[in-house]
C-alpha cells in the first residue's frame, strides 16, 4: 500500500526568497533510498531553509518538492497527516516539549496518530525507544531542563523515531557535543539507520561526520545544489569552496582519522 | 482502512519432532499502525507457547518486533521463521528492553496531593512576600548606585519603555475612559433625577474620575498591556540565558531591564491616569450634552467650580504608587523563570493577578487615609 519510492526526497527548481534576499534559486536534489546524505555550505547558505522547505514548514516561491512520493508543495492538509507519521525531525536544540518528561515526549507522536493504542503498549514503546537512543533508563522520567545537551539530542531522537519512520530528518546532530559525544552520536545514528533502513537527511558542519556516516554529500552554495557524490568524486571537483572545505586543515584532520580508523579496523579483520 | 495484525494459535502434533506445543502464527504487517487494536488480545495469549512463527508477516518494524519479543519473553517461546529484517530488529529491541522506569513524573495521589497544594501555597504566599521585599531592596540599592554614576543610566531604554507602556496605550485608554465617563454620567444622571439633582452629575463625574476612576482603570490597564509583557519578555529572556549573558558580559540586569521599565511605568501612570481622568469627564460631558441638556462646555467650566483642586493630587500621588506596584510584579515574576515555556505562562497571570490585588487593596488604603487627613 505505501511502498517507499526509490527516490524519498525530490526537490526540482526550488526557490526561496525573504523580503529581497534569495535563498535559493533552481535548486535541484534527489535523495536515494537508504541513503545518509550529508548537506553542507556556509553559514547563510540556506540548509536549514532547505530542510524546512522539504518538511512543509516553509513554504517556497516557486519549484517542487515531492517526499515519499507525494507532492508537499500542493499538498492537501489529509495528504499531509499520511507523510508527517512517516518521517521524524530532530531539530538543533531537541525541540523537546518542556513540560512532559522524554517519555511522554516520545508519547506525543503516538497519541496523535495512533490513539487506539493502549497505554500499556504506549509506555512500553516508549521506553524501549529511549534505550534504542542511547540514552539511560532513568532518563525515561526526566523533564527536559534536567538533562544535559547531548541527551537532548538523543531524546529529540527518540521522539523522532517514535514512528518508525522511513525519513529521519536530523539538522546539525552533532553541533554542540564534546568530540566523544559527538561521535558517539555518529555511530548511534549509523547503528539505528542500518537496523531501521532509513534513510537519513542529515545538515551538518561536522567533517567527522561527513567522513564516518555519511553516503553521499550534497554541498550548498550560490543558492544552489553546486555538486553532490561520495566525498572522492566532490574532491575532484575544482569549486574553490568544496576544495576549501574538504582540503582545509580541519578537512585533512578529518580525512586522516577516517584513514586511521580504516587501517585499524583491517587490521582487526585481518 | 489500514490491514491489521492477525494471529492463530494452533496446537500442532504434526511438529512434535519440534518439541510439540502450541504455535502462535502472526500474519499481516506488524507495525506501529497495525498492533494497536489487537494489542490487548495478544496480552490474553496462554502460555506457555513452543513457537512462535513469523512465516506469514508482511512488514514489521520496531514496534511489530517487540510486540513479538515480549510475547517471547511471556511465554517463553522460540520465535521462527523470521525474515532478516524482522531477525535485526528483534535483536534490536532484545537490547532495550530493561527500562522499568515510569512514564510520567511524579504525581502524589489526590487526597495528599491537595493537602500538599495548600501547604504549598501557604509557604510560597509568604516567601513570595519576603521575596518581593528582597527585590524592591535590590532595586532600591540598584537606584542608588546609579545615582552616585548617572553616566550609566540608560536613556535610550527608559524613553524606549516610556513609548511602549505610556505612548502606545493612549488609544485605549482614551477609549476606556470616554466611555466610562458616559456610563458614570447616564447612570448617576438616573439616579439624581429621582432628588432633582442632576446637576450634581457633573461633581459625580469629575470627582470620581479624578480621584479615583481614572487612575484605577489605568492601573489595571497598564497591569494587563505592560506589566504581563515584562513578565514575558523578562522571563523568556531567563529561558534563553540572555539575562545570564548580560551578567557574564558585567551589565547587571537590573540596571539595564528592570530599572528602565520600574521608572518608565512610574512616570507615565500620573500621566496616564490625568489623561483618562480628562477623557472621562470629556465622555461625561458628551453624554450630557445630549440626554441632560447640559451643554458641552458649561459641563466643563462647572467641573472647575464642583472639583477641589486637592481631588487631582489624590489621583496623581496614587499614580507613581501603583506604577511601581505594577512594574515590580511584572519584572520580579518575569525573573522568578527558571525550567520551562509553562512557567513564562503562570509567572505573567501571577504578575498580572498580584499587580490588580496590590492595586485594589492599596487604593482602598488611599480612600481611607486622604479622608482622614482632610481631603474628603
């Protein structure tokens, strides 16, 4: 009945203007099934608009966008409730509802979609959702002002995937966490997306990241989509800023611990 | 309608090769939207089960998994058949399935927890007094390093609040006013025609007005509009460490929030108040240039004759008064924020409930004392 396409994420010719300063202008991506495709640029260049443009929160001037195989830009309102339970978002800081536990954060999207489900199995989903994210038992019960950056992020997670959701969309997961922290959270989202087979969108400025999770990289600037592929192919690509970036002291550093981590799990093989 | 999750429960001798025993055979999707209506009848399965086989399920996701580990876990079955899929997140959950933490926090049951309220409040009432005490102290000593260093004070905020809390509520205020200066005419007009003194509505409309009427309304106006926006401008600002950033970067946030908007509050009230009073006599004249058959402006010139001048000091000294009632609740509850977006919700009605509270009962003080020493 909901098969998933082969193509989750369609974005043709997108065009985003605020007051007289455009954000984007024929922008053009395609995200594959079972895919995590990392998107970067600088600061200004409009990621997280993209992101909000392709969950339905902003609306564009001009262009298409079409997630799972449906329309969002003319999407009607009960269209739009089918493919809002098959996608979860975490958000920068979490986003998480201040005055309910993680549990009952965790709840919030299966209240709404699934009513008919008892409490019993609620609670139950719920919990193992919040160990599922790597975070501590006794996190079930907590408010969100009693937890710290990193377990926000993992409980903004977990509420995210509550659905089980084919798309899971993540806007600069690792942003604020402690390098351990950070990659840790890597490996959580690498772990979970190969369990669950989603297919992950994910915004990032982190280069480990990029190197350690992400299939391919969609790089943002001038407005557009200038280049998307593995890594190697971006690298043979002479845009100055894809070449600034990658090549850049903090992109080698990247490059090599990737190197390293790859010697020393052959090395393990072997 | 969306396909649910079935299952048959067989008792099979034909695999007794297999241990013999029931099997539990699910069929259909197993995912989050399908479990929920037959949720309850897997609970009800008997154990013990030998098997339970996965052969006939279509798709499954986390929530399928577990469903089927728990029922596993129940009755001690072995679960076969599984596709790869349902295999790895099977396993998946097998991993996460020791929380025995409760969902909700934690909650007394009702008949302690009511007890409990009114303890609560009572402590809270008076510690909030000594509180509110400890903040006027504070502003107090903020006022009075800001006059030994006048170069610090902050115009700009101050004339900023002054338009926000004075100039913006001209509107309606003068509204307000106008038309309760009507309705303070015609009715009193009804009453007084009954003795054949109408003529006394003009000392009922300006002496009400100016001693009382006008800064009153005012206060609980300027209660509403700007003493709530403090609370919620100040508290958000506690919510996103904006007020710890200012104390990090040395600008004490007393200085640069709360004394701009206690002072700006305390200089427009007066205003406010003369201002409303002005429109309520002007609405009460109105009102009896048509009905009474007073004309417009002799109902003012008696106004000048009927109302003792010490009337507009009563209403003006009350003005800054309630002012600072008003703004201190509103920046001292804004402040009192510290976990949540509910908290900015609460903090702004006890500001907004404790400034009109304040204000009531201190006029009430106000009517009493000016009688008593002669100003009737």
């Amino acid at each position: 009945m909901r098969e998933c396409p082969d193509i989750p994420i369609r974005v043709r010719g997108l065009k985003n203007v605020f007051g007289d300063h455009v954000v984007h202008e024929g922008l053009d991506l395609e995200v594959r099934k079972g895919e995590i495709i990392g998107v970067v640029g600088g600061s200004g260049t409009g990621k997280s608009v993209l992101m909000r443009s392709i969950i339905g929160l902003q609306v564009p001037a001009e262009g298409e966008i079409e997630v799972l195989g449906s329309s969002i830009t003319d999407a009607r309102d009960d269209e739009d409730i089918d493919i809002r339970s098959r996608w979860g978002v975490l958000f920068q800081g979490g986003a998480l509802f201040s005055t309910l536990t993680v549990a009952e954060n965790v709840e919030v999207p299966l209240r709404e979609f699934y009513p008919e489900i008892e409490d019993e199995l609620r609670h139950e989903i719920a919990r193992y959702k919040v160990l599922l994210s790597g975070l501590p038992a006794n996190a079930t019960r907590k408010y969100p002002s009693e937890l710290s950056g990193g377990m926000k992020k993992r409980a903004g997670l977990a509420r995210a995937l509550a659905l089980d959701p084919e798309l899971l969309f993540l806007d600069e997961p690792t942003a604020g966490l402690d390098p351990i922290g950070a990659a840790a959270f890597d490996q959580l989202i690498l772990g979970l997306q190969q369990t669950l087979n989603l297919t992950v969108f994910l915004i990032t400025h982190d280069l480990d990241t990029l190197y350690e999770i992400c299939d391919r990289v969609a790089v943002l600037a001038d407005r557009k989509v200038i280049a998307c592929g593995t890594i190697p192919e971006l690298l043979a690509l002479d845009h100055p800023w894809i070449q600034e970036y990658f090549n850049g002291p903090r992109g080698r550093a990247a490059q090599s611990a990737k190197q390293r981590n790859g010697a020393a799990s052959e090395q393990q093989k072997g | 309608m969306r396909a649910l999750t079935d299952f048959t429960i067989a008792s099979d001798e034909a695999a007794s090769g297999d241990g013999g025993g029931a099997t539990l055979a699910f069929s259909g999707p197993m995912t989050v939207a399908s479990l929920g209506p037959i949720d309850a009848r897997i609970r009800d399965v008997p154990a013990p089960l030998a098997r339970i086989d996965m052969t006939g399920v279509t798709r499954i996701d986390t929530v399928g998994a577990w469903v089927a580990w728990r029922v596993a876990q129940r009755t001690g079955a072995r679960i076969v058949n599984c596709k790869p899929e349902a295999e790895r997140l099977i396993a998946a959950v097998s991993q996460a399935d020791d929380n025995r933490e409760p969902v909700a926090g934690e909650r007394l049951p009702l008949f302690s927890r009511v007890p409990a309220r009114v303890g609560e409040t009572i402590i809270g009432l008076g510690r909030g007094t000594l509180q509110v005490l400890g903040f006027l102290g504070l502003y107090v000593q903020a006022c009075w390093a800001l006059l030994r260093r006048p170069s610090t004070f902050r115009t700009k905020a101050l004339v900023h609040q002054m338009e926000l809390v004075g100039v913006n509520a001209l509107g309606i205020i003068a509204l307000m006013s106008f038309l309760v200066g009507i309705v303070i005419a015609q009715q009193g007009a009804v009453q007084l025609r009954q003795f054949g003194a109408e003529i006394y509505t003009v000392n009922l409309v300006g002496r009400l007005t100016l001693r009382e009427l006008g800064i009153l309304m005012t206060a609980i106006m300027v209660a509403g509009r700007s003493g709530s926006a403090f609370a919620a401008q100040l508290g958000t600002m506690k919510l996103t460490e904006e007020v710890d950033a200012m104390r990090t970067i040395g600008v004490s946030p007393m200085e640069a929030l709360v004394i701009p908007r206690i002072l700006a509050t305390m200089i427009m009230m007066p205003l406010l108040g003369i201002y409303s009073a002005f429109l309520g006599i002007v609405g009460g004249a109105f009102l009896s240039s048509l009905t009474l058959g007073i004309p417009f402006f002799t109902f003012l010139a008696r106004i000048q004759e009927v109302v003792p001048l010490h009337d507009v000091w009563v209403g003006l000294v009350k003005g800054p008064v309630f002012g600072l009632i008003v703004a201190v609740s509103g920046c001292y509850q804004g402040l009192q924020v510290r976990n949540n977006a509910e908290e900015v919700g609460t903090r702004t009605t006890a500001a907004v409930v404790m400034a009109i509270f304040m204000v009531i009962v201190l006029d009430a003080f106000f009517a009493v004392f000016f009688t008593e020493i002669g100003w009737g």
